[in-house]
C-alpha cells in the first residue's frame, strides 16, 4: 500500500529516468564518430537509465494504492 503523493512522485521519476536516458542515448550514438569512448559511455548510461525507468513502472504498477479509512457509520 502505497500513498498517493508517493505513486506520483516514482510516475515523475521513472518518466524523467526513461525520457532523459533516451536522450542522453541519442548523443552517445551521434558522438560516437567524433570520440569513440565518449560515444559508448554516453550509450552504456543513457540505455541504463532507460532500463531503470522500465523497471520503474513495473514496479509501480505492482503497487496498490493505499485507501483512505472510512467513517463509522
């Protein structure tokens, strides 16, 4: 069980992880020609920040969320 403000909170984070990780992917592949080296780290980080962010929503998707407690009635 899981609040609300926590469930968006890792929805920001897996999202920025995977946009910003497919981006940093892109630079690697377009430097590449220039440094080699640079190229491959820039990939090697940006796909593993890719692979965080999926794992990410599965894990968030595997989370309940929590309820809030009803009155006595």
């Amino acid at each position: 069980m899981a609040a609300q403000r926590t469930l968006a909170r890792m929805d920001t984070i897996a999202w920025s992880l995977i946009y910003g990780g497919l981006f940093v992917l892109a630079l690697g592949i377009a430097s590449h020609g220039r440094t080699a080296i640079g190229g491959w780290s820039l990939g090697v980080l940006g796909g593993l920040a890719t692979v965080a962010g999926v794992v990410l929503i599965v894990v968030r998707a595997r989370l309940s969320r929590e309820e809030p407690p009803r009155g006595r009635g």
